[in-house]
C-alpha cells in the first residue's frame, strides 16, 4: 500500500487473567494506562479509535461496543471510530485497520484497542461462545472447536513428521519462560519445566493442558500516528514497513493439509515483500501460539525450517534468545493468555517495547532492527501478519 509512513509510538498492556472486572472496565483500564504510558498524548489529540472485540455480544452481553469504549477511554473520535472483528485477529485487524486509514489521510493519530471479557460465571457458556467462531452448523456439530480442531493437526504432524509430546513441551517451557519476564501475563508467576508439562491433563489428545492457551480477560492500546506527528510522542518510533492476509476456507471440508498452512506462507510472503525484506532479516517474532503445534506449523511454514522440521527447531531451542531469532518474548498466548481481541494488539505493544529497549534482558532481542506479529484466526484458515522496521520507509 502506498501513502506516508506510519508509526506506532506507543502502548500498554495491563494485566491479564480471570480478572473480576466488565468489559467496560477492561477498556477504561487500558486508556488510563495508555495516557500514563504517553504523556505527550492528549485526548483531544485522538481523531479515531479502532475497538479489536471478538465476541462481545456472548461473553459480555454488549454490542455496539466502540462508542462504549471510546467513551470509557476518554476519547471522542472524530474522523474514525469502528470495531473491528477476526477471531483471534481482532486485535491486529484494528491495527492494520488504523494503519491504512492513516495511510490514506483519513487519519492523523489514532488508537488501536484490543478488550475481550472471556470469563464467565458458567465455563459451558464460555466454551459454547467460543464454537460460534467456527462454521457451526456443519462442524459445531462434531465439536470441532479450537482444542479438537489443533489436536487433530498435532496428530497428522506426528504422523507424517515423527513430532513428539516433548518438542510440543519444548515450545510451552519457552513461552512459559519468556512470561515470568511479563508482569501482565496470566501465568507470570507460575513456573512449567517440561517435566510438569508433560504430567498435566490431557485435553484433546496429543495435547495437554499446558499445549493450550488460556481463557483470559484483558485490554491492550497502541497510538499510531502519521509520519510528522510520530517524534511529538516517542524517539523511538516503530514503523510499519509491511502487512499481508491470507484466506482460503472455512468449512473444515474444504481445509486442505492440516499441517501446511498456505494462507500463512501468502500472507507472510506479501508482508515481507512489502518490506522488502526476506525471513532471515528478522530479529523477534511475535507468532500465533494458540496451541503448541500451531508454533511449530508456524517455525516451517514462515521459512524458519523445512517442512516437519518445527519440532526439532522448538527442541532446540532456535525460537529463544540466543538462537536464530526471538520468538514470543513476551510469553506468547500460552504464557500471557489469550483474549482474543486484545492479543494483536499486545504483540505490538511487545514490538513497541523490544525496539525502544524496555523490556527485561531475560527477553529482550539484541539490538532488534525488524519484527514480524502473525495471528491466525478460527481453524487456521485466515492469517495476518505485520512487520515493523525500526527506520521509516525511505
């Protein structure tokens, strides 16, 4: 896409769990933080806010939910206010939404809001909700939801590719590592070696509890902002230099290999073309763990390693820092949790971080000059992804 540069220039992650709070509250929590964060940044100063929610109408009994936010957050957008909606992609759907708007002009300073409130008194409920992402009158009723739905991709990895239940352990050790690093994880204070990982329940065979994210309420912000406003805020400046999408199915029926996953290589290779830069010019990756196979799929499918290579890459440690690129610093879904339409959000609140040298040395990538974040979406079958450059588009 053509038009000025963007940036984001700043942004926040509070603190992520089984919270006792609403959504609303979730939302005013995320704005409070994000005008501490940014002192520069005035309300006045926000033309447009761009709300990433996935599944309010069921977990929070609440539509409508951009203006509910915009108003929580103290915010009265004037040019854009939308929500944005993709599964597990809200979050970076709102991103890549308040990009092209800037882009375009429509924009000048914008905010970019993930909240999902996935807790609920009845966890039959939560999980009901959770099925209405997938084609549900045709594979709702053979309860292929997310846990069943991954399972089954881990089993054909196995099959075709000899991946074990320690190399699906060697991911969650990783991620669960990285999140004692990360005050907002949802598991920042619980420690999972991969011996206790592979003694947790089993859920949807091969995968174990540890193998999949969790249920989680929380918000994530991030200020994005035309090329000339981008130093008024921040020295450190995170440029969007590339972004791509990938759809090819949705019905389980149509999805092809389980354990090649097209619509990823797409969209990867259009963001990376974008940037004019290959795989190899990466130095973090922020990469959608929703299950620990899903990782691994991801290692081969972006070029890290060669198809049913991903295990061996997790089992030896490539995706930490010191090997050949941090993947996950922050903790991943498995270590932070996962709400869905705030995770995209915070995987470029990470971005944000790493480049400007403001997280932990435990997970901080060395001297970072590029960033890719990719989520996935439903069964696997919609893929964004965005890379991030340290220096502008010349």
């Amino acid at each position: 896409m053509s038009g000025r540069p963007v940036a984001i220039v700043g942004g926040v992650t509070p603190k992520w769990g089984a919270r006792p709070t609403t959504w609303a509250e979730l939302a005013q929590e995320a704005g409070a933080a994000l005008f501490r964060a940014v002192p520069a940044l005035r309300a006045e100063d926000v033309d447009s806010l761009f709300v990433g929610a996935a599944e309010p109408e069921r977990f929070a009994f609440q539509s409508h939910v951009a203006p509910l936010a915009a108003e929580q957050m103290g915010l009265r957008p004037h040019k854009i206010l939308q929500r944005t909606e993709l599964a597990c992609a809200s979050g970076q759907s709102a991103i890549r939404s308040a990009y092209a708007a800037i882009a375009a002009g429509l924009s000048d300073i914008a905010v970019a809001v993930g909240v999902e409130k996935m807790n609920l008194p009845s966890m039959a409920e939560a999980n009901s909700a959770m099925g209405c992402v997938m084609d549900r009158p045709w594979d709702g009723p053979h309860g292929a939801t997310a846990p069943p739905f991954f399972a089954m991709v881990a089993q054909r990895h196995m099959l075709e590719y000899g991946t074990t239940e320690e190399q699906l352990a060697a991911v969650s050790e990783k991620n669960h590592r990285f999140a004692n690093t990360n005050p907002s994880a949802q598991f920042y204070e619980k420690t999972f070696p991969r011996e206790k990982l592979l003694r947790l329940p089993m859920i949807a065979p091969p995968l174990r509890l540890g193998d999949c994210s969790a249920m989680t309420d929380g918000a994530a912000a991030v200020v994005i902002v035309g090329q000339e406003f981008a130093r008024r805020y921040t020295d450190t400046p995170v440029w969007v230099r590339g972004t791509g999408q990938y759809s090819d199915f949705h019905n389980l029926a149509n999805a092809g290999s389980l354990t090649d996953w097209v619509g990823l290589k797409h969209a990867a290779r259009e963001a990376l073309g974008m940037a004019k830069i290959t795989v190899r010019d990466l130095d973090l990756a922020e990469v959608h763990d929703c299950f620990t196979i899903s990782e691994i799929v991801e290692y081969e499918a972006l070029g890290l390693c060669g198809a049913g290579e991903g295990g061996t890459f997790a089992a030896d440690g490539r995706g930490a820092v010191g090997g050949d690129l941090v993947i996950n610093p922050r903790g991943g879904l498995l270590g932070c949790g996962h709400p869905l339409g705030a995770t995209g959000v915070a995987q470029a609140v990470e971005v944000y971080q790493q480049f400007a040298h403001s997280v932990p040395s435990a997970r901080q990538a060395p001297d970072p000059e590029w960033a890719l974040v990719h989520n996935l979406s439903g069964s696997a079958n919609v893929h964004s992804v965005m890379v991030y450059g340290r220096e502008a588009a010349g």
